[in-house]
C-alpha cells in the first residue's frame, strides 16, 4: 500500500492520485525513486540531478486549519485571477478580497525560500512587518505571511538543496 | 500498419456521385457541383481541402476518356479480389492508428494487488466524407407533467427544431412522445418536410409519469443493415422507476446491431446514472443541458460526427488474465462517457479527424511469483470496427507489462493527465454519496480537496464554483440538485480533450444567462 503524504490515506500500489484529496502520488513515487541507492555505488541513483529535482515541499495553513500545498519548484505567484491570468495561489479562491492581481511572488534562491511584494496596493506582512516593495525577504518554517486579508502560516519541511551547503549535504547522508 | 493509398480507397465515380457509364457532360456536371460544394474559399470544413484535391484528381482522370478507360480496368481487377459475394460494393475500412500508453510498463513483483492504467487513443483512418451518411434517428421525447415546469418543453421544441435544421434531406426521424405510455408522433419520415416534425411536436401536452424501457421498446425498424447510423436519442427531465432492468436488456440487444443511444437531460431532476449506463452500453453518451445555446455548440459536433461516421460501431471483446479486473472503462474523447466493462463493450463511434480516447483502469493480482524481467498479458483483446457495408475490420490489441525490480519511471503525461481527472470526478462522486450518507465534513471535506486541486491546475473558475458548494453544504446542510448536476457535469467535461473543453464551456456560459430552468 501507498500512503498519502497529504491527507493519510492508503492507496493500492500503483495508484496516481490519492482518492480521498487528490495529491499527485505519483510525484512523490518518483522523488522517492530519485533518491534510491543505485545498485552500483550506493549513492542515491540521482545524486547528480537531485540538486534539481529535488524540491522541498511549500504548504501554507490558513487559520482556519485547511492546508494548502504550493505545485512544482515556483516561483509562485499570490494573486487574484484575471480573464487571462491565473496565479499559483489563487486568493479569491481562499475568500480573500482585497488581494491585488499580482501582489506577490513567493521562490526559491540561493537555498532559501524568499517573498516579494509586487508593489501590492493592501500591502505583505511577515509576522506582522510590512515589506518594502519589490525587496525580497527570507521566510523561515512557521512564519505567518499576509497578503492584504489573506494570511497563512508557511511551512516547508526540508531546506532546499539547489545549491547544498556542506552542513545540508552532511544533513542528507 | 501501411501507408495510407488513396487509390485504393476512393472510388473517383463515388468521388463525383456520378455511374459508372456517366457521360462526358454529367461527369462536367459533377464535377462543378462538386467544386462549388469543396472549394476550401466556400466550405469551412477541415476536411474540405483535402477533398477538393480529390475532387480534381477524379475529374482529371475521367474526364480524359484514355485515363478512364485505364482505371475502369483497374476498377475492375480490385472488385475481383475485394468482391465478398454481396452485390453491394465492400466498404474497406483501412487500419485505424490505435496507440496504448500506459501508467507503468514495469511492475514490481509485489505480495499485494496493484492499479494499474492505460489510456487508449484510436485515429480513424482518414476517410473523404464522400456524402454524409444517412442518419435514422429516433427522437424520444418525455412528455411526463414535470415537463410543464420551467419552460422545459419549450427548450425540447427548440432541441427538435435545431435537430431539425441540422438533418440533411436524405436522413429519417422518426418521434415518439413517452409518459407511462408512449405514443407514435411520426414514424421516421425523410427531413426535407421540416415543418411537419415542428407540427406534430406542437400536439405534445404533459401528462403522466416517465417510463423509458416502454418508450425504448416502441422504436421500430432499428438495427439493420441501412447505410447510415441509428441513433436513438432520448431527450428527458425525469426519473424511470421499476423499469431499468428492462431499459438496459434493450440497450444491450441495441448495442449487438449497432444502434447508438443518447441521452439529454434537462433540469435537476433526472437520474444520470442510470441514463449514464444505458448509453455507455451502445457506446453512446449523455449530456446535461442547461440551456440552447449548450444545444448548439453540443448537436452540431454529435450530427456532424454521425454524418461522417466511419464504422457504425467500433466494439472491444477482451479476456482478461486470471486475477485481473478492468475497474472502470471511461471515454474521454470525443464524448465523455462511463462505458461497460463487460466483453463485448460498444466503444461508439469517431468521427473524421477525431481522436477516440478512453481511460482503463485495472485491478492487478500479487505478482510475486513471476520471474524476474517476465512479461505478462494483462488483456488480450480484438477491436473489432463495424463497417456500414462489408465485412468488420478486427484489430488485435493486447495489453503486456514487464514484471521486475527496477527503478520506477515517471507515467505518461496523457496518463497522468486522465487519471487526474478521473480522480477529481470520483472526488464529487465520494462527497455526493458521503452527503447522502449524512457525513456532512466528510463531503465538505472532498469538495475542498477538489477545489484545491483544480486550482494547482490553473482551473480557478470551477475552483471558485466547488468552493463555493462547499461552503454552501457548511451553511445550509445540503446539496442542491442543481449543484449536484453541476459537480457531475462539470468536472465530466473536464475530461474531454482541451480544446473541446474550451467549444463547450463556452455554450454553457452562454446558456447561464438565459437558462429556462428556473
Ligand atoms: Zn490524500
């Protein structure tokens, strides 16, 4: 059986997509295969894209317990939809009113995940700090952002291995 | 699979609807009135260039008296060898394209059952629509009183009209007005008299209840072997009840001489499972209809498919291996559809230039046994593709996997792809059945789950309309059947290849502002 990192849920072997929440399985499936021991020289199978492929997981928690997980390596982008443009983080979806169509940016550089304000007009706070716009912020694990009235808390389990540190690579093996 | 050979396809007298002892002056005659019809600056159709060339090619080869008598010849040499004793000329069907991707071709020799996918795509061979088939539809019209309500019988008028003005003169419709009784409006008459189907639909008065399998059982004169499709299509609001059983025998008997039935409901009230089921048995498929402007984006598309159709049936028969189980079989192109799984299944039919695409989903048993690097038949099948004329075309299709340890690969996009949706219209499905069992979190739970996926993929809008069920189920405990037919019907169209997806969300936006369903 697989479980379901998301929700918990078992699923048959060879399952794509968890049936009680939707998350892509397979994703997961093939992380985990990335990082198998290769039959050769027991180094992870992938140790040489891994810096690529590997991609800590970005969920944000709204007050109200629900989780959301950001898709794929970002950059993300927080906003309201348009007729032509649909942002990573879709904050009407999530009730919120007063976020700009393009109002920040949420990536990862240099081993750390980072916010920027886009010039938003209801302004992004991290912990309750107003950002200077367009000045990228480093976020830790557990920091509370808000953008205009949507606010989460944003979570990322690993520290992200584009370009690992020694004390990240000790961290692995 | 050859190379496809036009002249072993077209016939160039076929080409120009001309005899074989046509004289100069008709052949010149057919040909203009040929070109007036293909001229690629006069005919939008796709298909139209091609056909324009083949136009030319047949007027330049029996306009020139020397050229014709060498391919009278050959004509003759190929009906010697392709004669199959009828009188009626064999229709060749030439070797569609069928592709198989499936979700991993190695699995692991595991103590435990796995899933398993594989997505299906069937081109239909290239075929010139010489002359559009002659269709014999039979429209059956529920004239139950829950008609009355909401405009609804107004909207089938102006569905029968539309299908009236879509049919060429050369079709048959046949109509019949079904409560616990049917009745005979019009027994299949050629459409070139369009007003006398609006004549005999104006007599129709609501009364009664819905009763389909009497209604199904009334249709006369289907199956056959005519030279177009038989349609069955059943336009309704209601529910049947106590019937079903013999509803579907009939669909069945139906699907074996290569009927098709559609089904079209209209308002909240309709079961769509059942109706799902008796349709997917004749390869057909059921549309939910929120207004006319969804009527006409979705009639031209099924018409011009039927007009154009290849076969008049493509069917799968299969065996499976011991301990495997095709869970679910969905059509995903070019109409949504939750077809049978058991042999033989009616796959439908696919029009010119389409893609025909389903979505298997198998149950596989432990596999620990087998050897290392072994390869296994999961199914072993025969698509058996039935021509209006002439012998069936069977194509073999048979399903393997490797078994061993290895790493796993990442599935096929188009897979993952189906299976994703696939999931997400399971999700509406589990909340529906977890609201009806009174686990109301539960069913909230689902649709915030679907919300959320749908906007991973960029699919705000219908996010938004999930969303907002949910939170309506939160605030007033239940889920309106217009809401339902909304999740159903919703993520079933997202489905279907993109940019049909496209054609018909823009029907269906056009028809929320005027929809008579209120
Ligand atoms: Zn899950």
């Amino acid at each position: 059986m697989l479980k379901c990192p998301y929700c918990g849920h078992q699923e048959w072997v060879g399952a794509l997509f968890c049936q009680q929440c939707g998350y892509p399985l397979w994703e997961e499936v093939a992380r985990a295969e990335a990082q198998r021991p290769s039959p050769v020289n027991g180094k992870p199978a992938a140790a040489s894209r891994r810096r690529k492929t590997a991609i800590s997981r970005v969920t944000l928690r709204l007050p109200d317990g629900h989780t959301v997980t950001l898709q794929g390596s970002g950059p993300w982008l927080v906003g309201r939809p348009t007729a032509t443009h649909q942002p990573d983080l879709d904050a009407q979806a999530l009730g919120a009113r007063h976020v700009s169509r393009q109002h920040a940016r949420l990536e990862w550089r240099r081993g750390g995940l980072y916010i920027v304000d886009l010039g938003s007009t209801n302004g992004t706070w991290v912990n309750g700090r107003r950002l200077t716009p367009h000045e990228p912020k480093r976020l830790h694990d557990g920091d509370w952002v808000r953008w205009a009235d949507l606010e989460a808390q944003v979570l990322f389990d690993a520290p992200h291995t584009q370009t690992p540190s020694p004390s990240q690579e000790d961290l692995a093996s | 699979m050859s190379a496809f050979d036009f002249s072993q396809q077209v016939n160039y007298y076929e080409v120009l609807g001309v005899s074989r002892n046509a004289t100069p002056e008709e052949i010149r005659a057919a040909y203009r009135e040929a070109v007036r019809r293909w001229h690629p600056d006069l005919n939008p159709a796709p298909e139209a260039h091609e056909y324009f060339l083949l136009v030319r090619q047949a007027y330049e080869v029996l306009s020139n008296p020397k050229k014709r008598q060498a391919y009278d010849r050959t004509l003759e040499q190929s009906s010697e060898t392709s004669e199959m004793g009828g009188t009626a000329p064999v229709e060749r069907v030439r070797a569609p394209q069928v592709r198989v991707r499936v979700s991993y071709s190695l699995i692991p020799p595991l103590e435990e059952p796995q899933l398993w996918y594989a997505f299906l795509i069937i081109r239909a061979p290239w075929a010139p629509p010489r002359q559009p088939r002659p269709l014999n539809l039979w429209l059956l019209i529920d004239r139950s009183s829950s008609m009355r309500n909401g405009g609804k019988l107004a909207l089938v008028k102006e569905m029968v009209a539309e299908v009236v003005r879509l049919l060429r003169p050369t079709d048959r419709l046949g109509m019949i007005a079904f409560d616990d009784r049917p009745a005979v409006l019009l027994q299949p008459t050629p459409v070139h008299k369009r007003a006398i189907f609006l004549h005999a639909l104006s007599q129709v008065r609501p009364q009664g209840g819905t009763e389909i399998a009497r209604a199904l059982s009334v249709v006369e004169s289907v199956g056959g072997r005519s030279r177009g499709p038989h349609l069955v299509w059943i336009f309704t609001d209601g529910r049947t009840y106590g019937d079903e059983a013999r509803a579907l025998h009939l669909a069945r008997q139906w699907a074996r001489q290569g009927v098709i039935c559609d089904a079209f409901g209209l308002g909240e009230d309709w079961n769509e499972a059942f109706l799902d089921r008796l349709t997917g048995l004749t390869g057909g498929s059921t549309h939910f209809i929120s207004g006319l402007s969804m009527v006409k984006t979705l009639f031209p598309d099924l018409i011009r498919r039927y007009h154009h159709a290849r076969v008049r049936q493509l069917n799968f028969t299969f065996d499976l291996s011991p301990g495997v189980k095709l869970r679910a079989l969905y059509r995903m192109g070019p109409e949504v559809a939750h077809l049978g799984v058991e042999p033989p299944v009616a796959l439908g039919v696919v029009g010119p230039q389409e893609r025909w695409l389903a979505l298997a989903e198998f149950e596989l048993p432990p596999l620990y046994r087998l050897e290392d690097g072994a390869r296994w038949t999961v199914l072993d099948g025969t698509l058996e593709f039935l021509p209006f004329r002439g012998r069936p075309y069977t194509e073999p299709l048979r399903l393997e996997v490797h078994v061993g340890q290895g790493p796993r690969s990442v599935p096929p996009k188009v897979v993952r792809h189906a299976v994703e949706r696939l999931t997400w219209y399971r999700l509406q499905l589990a909340s529906r059945a977890a609201w009806r069992d009174g686990r109301l979190h539960e069913a909230q739970q689902y649709l915030s789950h679907l919300a959320q996926s749908l906007n991973r993929r960029g699919l705000g809008r219908m996010a938004r309309r999930v969303q907002q069920q949910a939170l309506d189920l939160e605030r007033f405990q239940r889920l309106e059947p217009e809401a339902e037919k909304d999740l159903e019907f919703g993520t079933r169209m997202l489905m279907l290849p993109a940019d049909v997806y496209e054609a018909r969300q823009r029907g269906q936006r056009g028809s929320a502002t005027r929809s008579p369903s209120k």
